[in-house]
C-alpha cells in the first residue's frame, strides 16, 4: 500500500500520561529543582568545570551539540521553500517543532551556564555589543530565531486545535488568517537566514581557542562545516524521529517522503565530507589522523559513521527499509554529533593538562533539559495536528473526536457552511 | 506546478547579483581597516621583567594581593602565599622552571595586556576592555554575564573565575589601575627590590629591553624581546635566559588570535551586511514561492475537499 503524507494530524486514542512520560517528567523535574539549587550555590560546588576546562556539558553539549539536531526545519525548510521540494512540507510541521523545543532547552542550559545571567540585560544596549565576539552573535541570534521565526511558524498547529475545538473562537481566528499570510514569508525566510549566522557562530567559537583544539578540528572553515553539519544532523534527526513514531504509535509512513529527506542527507553528508578531508589536506594536518592517537580514533569514528551513512543513504534497498534507514539516519546524527562535540570537548586540550568530568549535578541538569525537550514533544504530537498522515487518518480522527467531544462539529471542511475557508495557507 | 532547480537558482541570483555587487565594494573599503593588526597607544604603559635580574623573593606577589585586596591562597600546602598557578586569589605569581639539565629560571606570570587582545576581542559585551589612552585591559562587573569565553580565547591563560562564589567575578591583573589613577606605579614594579620588573611607558621599556639585548648578545634566548609582536604585541615585554616556551611563553604570530581568525566576523556583522544581504534573497525568493505554494494549496483542496494546513 502506497501512502502519502498529505496533512498533519494528532496521534490519537493514546493518553498523553503514560508510565514512560512520569518517569521523563521525573528526570525533567529533577533537573529543574538542581537548577534552582546551582542558582543558590554557585557553579564552583555543582559542576565540575575548572579554569582549565571553563566550559562544562552545559554550553559544549547541550547548546553547542544539541541545536544542531534542531536544525532539520531550516535545511528541511530550505529544500522546501526555496528549492520547491513540494513533498517536503508534509514534515515541516515536525521539524518546526523539535527545531523549537531543542533550540528553547539550548538556550536554557546557556542561561544556566554562565555565571553573571543578571547581566544579560546587556542585550538591550546595542552599543555594549562587542561586534568581533562570536558568542555575542549566539546570545542574540539564537533567541530571536527561537522565539520570533520557530514560535510563530509554530503557531498554526495550535490555532488549528483552538479552531476545532472552541467554536466560539472561529471569528477570531478567522480575522487572523489575513495577518499571518501576509506576514509568512518574511518571517520565514528569517528563519532561513539566522541559522546560518548563529550555527556558523557556534563554530567560530573554538576559532578563539587557537591551539587548544587539535588541529584536525581548528580550521578557518570550522563555522562552516559547523553550520553544513547542523543541516545533515538536523535532516537525519527528522527521519529519526518519524521512524520513532511510527514505531511507537503505528503512523503511516510515506516512503516517497523518506527517500527525498535521505537524497538530502545522503547529499549534504558526501559534500561536507569531501570538504573536510579537503580541508584537512590543504592544511598540512592528514598525517595527524593516522598518528593512532586518541584524536585519529575520534577522527575516524566520524568520518566512519558520517561518510559510511552517506553513501549507504544512496542505496535502493537501505532506504526502502524502515530498519534500516533509522540504524543508518542515527548513524549520521552521531557521527555528527561526534564532530560537533570534538572541537570543546573530545579534541580539546586544556594547559596546565587536566581532565575535565562533569558531576552528577551537570549529567542531570543536561538529561533535565533533553527530558523537557521529550516531554514537549510528547504532548505536541499527540494534542495537535503535527505528525504528517494520509487524509484517511484525518477522517478517523474526526469520527474519534465526535465520540470524544460530541458537542464540538468537525466536518472535514467548514467549506459548506461558511464563505471563508479556515485555512491559514489558502 | 515545480519550479525546476534552476529556475529557483535564477531567481536567487538575479536577487542576489546586484546587492552582493554593491555591497563587496563597501566590504572591501572597510575591510583593508579592519584586517589590520592595531599599534600600540601613544601612551601604552608596560611592564618588562628580566628573568636574569629576578631572585624569586615573591615579594610582588604578596605586593599584589595586598594592593588588589586578595585574601592569601593557603588553599595548597599552608603555607603563606603559594599556589602553583593564577588562580581567583592570585593575580600575580612567580614560578620556577627547574629542568633537570640547564639553567634553571624564575618566571612573573600576570596578565599580558596585549595590543590586540584575544579575551576582549572574545567578550560578548566588552565587560574585558582594552583602555584607549593607556591600553590596559581592564574588566567592568556590570557587563560581564560570567560566560567564560575569555578563559577559552587567552592564549596565555590568564583569567581566572571566581568559582566558589554566588557573584563570581573574572579575576586578573588590571595594572593596578587605581594605583595608576593616583600617579602610582603598579604594586609589584614598586615593591621589586632587584628591579627585576619595572614600569614605564611601553615605547621606552622595549626601547632599553633593546639596549640590553644589544648590550650582551647571547645572554638572552634568540638574542630579541618577548611581546613585541607575540600575537599583535603585548604591553608586558620578556627578556629571558631560557627558552620562552619553557617558562610558559608560547610562541604565537603577529596575527595570531584574535588577528588572523577572527577578523572576518567583525566584517560581516558590523554593518549587518552580510545578514540583510541573505535575508533580502531569501525573501525575494520565499514571496515569490509563497504565492505558487497558495495556489498549490488551493488545487490540492478543490481535490480532496480537505481544509489546507500551512
């Protein structure tokens, strides 16, 4: 049976609070109450962070690391709504949402990491602003992005839902259709331009670092393949996690769609891994990947996994495959979240030597922020119209709903009783 | 209906063509500015400190934390005043380089206060400024947010964090600014019983590190001064016995950091240019699509009867 994903719809006759969801609730209220007690102490007792090693998993890992996975909506987006992949939008929806939900748990844990947060009032003085400072560019680009493009392409979903279910708002939002048409493509094509400055920034950062960071890792281009890498890892995300839902909830999947979103990562990965061995041999550095030292394991490791999904992307029966489309999709999210994370952390020498390990405290406050993250997800997914479906899943929907909310009318159309169309595209 | 790749490309470079045009000129113009290293102020103050001169007696050590009111680091060993590095109770310290074979050295460690400093270049909100008059690299607690980054970007280590507190501070050597303020000389030059370190305008100082240079070739390592151009310069100059890197001085080009690496980012967010340039193409691009994907829309709905999605 041939599907096609044509409109999102919610996941349905499955309650939002299952068992799995208290225990990442736990996890995300832990992380929440340690916050709340690092805010009180200090980060001297609660992390394990040294002058040598200023930056913990907080800042490496969950904002430097984790927002690439979050940046599936802007590459997905680009081939969407630039190239005019017109089978891509069935998924937008999808990728806005991890895209925001990541993006909101990086800028938290950033908030969390630094010292002085107070301060960052400093924000609203433009003159303050130090122009040169890559990480300047970060605090301020990260959260208008977050909370200005992805929050208002997030919006639909939810008026969709108020539409449908409190009639009474019809009008309302009716009069409010107009607006967000008119606004749209300005607002997105933003959401197309500020990943690339503030993932090429995330790069730019361990520029400063100089000699710090092994030199397989210190490039001139490493704001590049920094913001190259965040579009592949942020597709393979995306049809990790479509794969995740039809596991666990037995949605429909649309191979069509599939095949093109592995062409896009198949693509991206095989150009940034010719760029970077490129990169790599121009700058003298080859010979330091066959020194069989822990910095040619980690190399090796990426390029493995990341060149190794990209050509196995390429092949008939691995993407005609569930199975095995998700081992190699999650392959490449790792090999990329390995080659994010080298730079402050893996590939990352401090002097006087030391090593750095992050407490307890650190590893929840991080798992804290990923349960949040989860958490998210889970009631999105199954209160609003997200997941992509065939129509037919639609009409099922309506027929549960009628049974849920018999008060409420979900036809399929308002077309009949009404002159305006609900539609906020239309 | 597709718009075929290449069409979509048309549209992106007849979007593009002309700003990108016009605005590489104005790029260009400010860049041969921006790209260059700066000079030292007129009026830069300096340190120079010879390890041949200095007898490790720590006396600006204690000189500093008394002058910068610094509780005394016992944390290590007990004793008075002995940390084994910069740390947030130390803003000054003298190390000994003790090989197994060779002279052994004594060191001064403090910050640098570079001509082109990597950690102000670094700060988000210019809390670590370079002072225009007598390029001190001072901190100001009411902008620093406690991110750390210049910790990451001093290629000599210098700052330190003040991790155990609540309102953590960035600690280092600010020249003992308030002493300058009051026509003092900074604590530890003051206090150096050997003159082992002293104080004066930078111009002056390279100029007699020269001298002493000149004055007994071979005495000093590579027979040159330390800082007058590591990393863009630095307004605390070395004369050495022993090699630079063995007493923690690490060898780094003129255009090093943040020089070499950095530069271009103030480039393209100093006007914006570059951000408004992509946005413009990529508005153009997305109103264009966005009228077709409504149409799209619209056909799809006439089929299935279906209210669209956006």
């Amino acid at each position: 049976v041939i599907v096609r994903w044509q409109r999102g719809v919610p996941v349905y006759g499955v309650p939002v609070v299952t068992g799995p969801f208290i225990a990442t609730a736990a996890v995300a209220g832990l992380g929440v109450m340690l916050i709340i007690y690092r805010q009180i102490v200090g980060l001297g007792p609660t992390t394990g962070m040294t002058d040598a090693y200023p930056w913990g998993i907080w800042k490496t890992f969950n904002t430097m690391v984790l927002t690439a996975l979050g940046s599936g909506s802007f590459a997905i987006g680009i081939a969407a709504w630039i190239f005019r992949k017109r089978t891509l939008h069935s998924i937008m929806r999808v990728a806005l949402l991890i895209s925001f939900l990541v993006y909101t748990a990086g800028l938290l844990a950033l908030g969390v990491d630094v010292g002085r947060p107070w301060n960052f009032w400093n924000m609203l003085l433009p003159w303050r602003w130090n122009t040169h400072s890559p990480l300047w560019e970060v605090a301020l680009c990260m959260p208008v992005y977050a909370f200005f493009p992805l929050l208002l392409e997030n919006t639909p979903p939810m008026l969709e839902r108020i539409y449908y279910l409190y009639p009474q708002s019809k009008a309302a939002i009716r009069r409010l259709v107009p607006t967000i048409r008119a606004t749209y493509p300005w607002v997105v094509a933003l959401a197309y331009v500020l990943p690339i400055l503030h993932q090429s920034s995330l790069g730019a950062l361990m520029l400063l670092a100089g000699s710090r960071v092994h030199p397989l890792w210190q490039s001139p281009l490493l704001p590049w393949l920094y913001v190259w890498a965040a579009a592949y890892i942020g597709v393979a995300t995306v049809i990790v996690t479509l794969l995740l839902c039809f596991l666990a909830w037995k949605r429909p999947l649309d191979f069509e769609v599939l095949r093109s979103l592995a062409a896009l990562t198949s693509g991206l990965t095989l150009g940034w891994v010719g760029i970077r061995l490129l990169d790599i041999i121009v700058r003298g550095q080859i010979v330091t990947a066959f020194a069989f030292d822990w910095y040619s394991l980690v190399f090796w490791t990426e390029m493995a996994l990341i060149g190794g999904a990209g050509v196995a992307l390429r092949r008939k029966p691995v993407v005609e495959s569930g199975h095995s489309l998700f081992l190699i999709s999650l392959a490449t999210v790792i090999g990329g979240m390995i080659y994010r994370y080298a730079p402050p952390a893996l590939a990352f020498s401090s002097k006087p030597l030391s090593f750095y390990s992050p407490t307890v405290v650190e590893i929840l406050i991080s798992l804290g922020f990923i349960a949040l993250c989860h958490l998210g997800f889970l009631v999105a997914v199954k209160r609003l119209p997200i997941l992509p479906a065939p129509v037919s899943e639609w009409d099922n929907l309506v027929d549960y709903y009628r049974y849920l909310y018999p008060w409420v009318q979900i036809s399929r159309s308002d077309h009949a009783t009404s002159e305006h169309r609900p539609g906020y595209a239309d | 209906m597709e718009i075929s790749r290449r069409q979509a490309l048309g549209a992106l470079a007849k979007g593009g063509i002309p700003l990108l045009a016009s605005s590489t000129v104005g790029v260009t113009t400010c860049a041969a500015s921006q790209l260059a290293i700066p000079l030292p102020s007129a009026d830069a103050v300096a340190m120079l400190y010879d390890t041949t001169i200095c007898t490790g007696c720590k006396a600006c050590v204690s000189a500093c934390a008394e002058a910068n009111g610094l509780v005394p680091d016992t944390r290590l060993t007990g004793l008075h005043q002995s940390p084994l590095d910069l740390n947030a109770f130390t803003k000054n310290i003298i190390k000994l380089y003790d090989p197994v074979s060779g002279p052994q050295s004594f060191v001064k460690q403090q910050c640098m206060h570079c001509v082109d400093p990597a950690c102000v270049a670094a700060c988000p909100f210019e809390a670590l400024f370079k002072r225009t008059k007598d390029g001190i690299v001072a901190w100001e607690p009411t902008k620093c947010i406690g991110c750390r980054y210049c910790e990451v970007a001093c290629p000599y280590h210098v700052p330190k964090f003040e991790w155990a507190a609540q309102n953590p501070a960035i600690v280092k050597c600010e020249f003992c600014q308030h002493r300058l303020a009051v026509g003092e000389e900074p604590a530890c030059t003051a206090v150096c019983p050997t003159d082992a370190v002293i104080f004066g305008p930078r111009s002056v100082l390279l100029a007699g590190a020269k001298a002493r240079v000149e004055a007994a070739p071979g005495k000093y390592f590579e027979n040159r001064v330390y800082g007058e151009h590591e990393a863009g310069g630095t307004q605390v100059l070395y004369l050495s016995h022993v090699p630079f890197e063995a007493i923690g001085l690490p060898t780094l080009a003129p255009d090093e950091r943040p020089g070499r690496y950095l530069r271009w980012q103030s480039l393209i967010y100093k006007f914006f240019a570059f951000p408004v340039i992509l946005y413009a193409i990529a508005a153009r691009v997305m109103r264009q699509n966005f009228v077709e994907h409504q149409r799209e829309v619209r056909e799809e709905h006439e089929h299935s009867g279906m209210d669209p999605q956006l």
